[in-house]
C-alpha cells in the first residue's frame, strides 16, 4: 500500500510543479489552485506512506522520480530543451533509485 500511496505524492507533487509554473506567481486562477491542491495531495499521501515505508527511501524516490518527471515535463509542455549533461545527470537519478529499489535493505521498515 506504501507503494500507491508513494504514487500518488509523486504524482501530484509533478502537477502541482507543472502548474507552478503556469500560475505566474500566483496571479493565474485556475493554476494556482492546481499547484496548492496538488502539493495537498502529495504532502498527504507522502505521510500516509511513510507509515510503512523508511523516511530515507521514501525521499529518494519522492525527489528522485520527482525531478526526473518534471524535468519530462518541462521539456514536452514548455519546451524546455535537456542538454547533454542534464540527460546524464537524470539518468544517474534514475540509476540510484533503481539501486536502492533492487539492492537495498531498508526499503521497508
């Protein structure tokens, strides 16, 4: 269940920072209340998970995938390109939650 819940922060938390954007500092309606619902949303399923998950994992993945999507995000909605080195960076991201996911032991506590 931590894994859905994981989810489900991940997820808001990428619509909530897409929408941050679009709300032009706040002054933007609709946006604005995308990004404070949905950062609601990420910040409740995020403590929901960390009931059965380990604070340190849960973070890793949370801000790892996190920045890995909104830099997908930014790159295919505002077209913001990804050079060379970002790409490497991200994959190394992508990398290190893998590692933990596959070899790591405190997963779960």
């Amino acid at each position: 269940m931590g894994y859905i819940y994981l989810t489900v922060a991940i997820i808001a938390e990428v619509i909530a920072t897409t929408a941050l954007k679009s709300s032009e500092e706040f002054s933007n309606l609709l946006p604005s209340v995308i990004v404070v619902l949905g950062y609601g949303v990420a910040f409740y399923a995020l403590s929901v998970c960390l009931k059965t998950m380990n604070i340190g994992v849960v973070y890793a993945f949370w801000s790892g995938l996190g920045i890995v999507l909104i830099s997908l995000m930014g790159w295919f909605v505002y077209k913001q390109a990804l050079d060379l080195p970002a790409i490497l960076g991200l994959a190394l991201i992508i990398a290190g939650v893998v590692t933990i996911q596959l070899f790591s032991k405190t997963v779960a506590s």
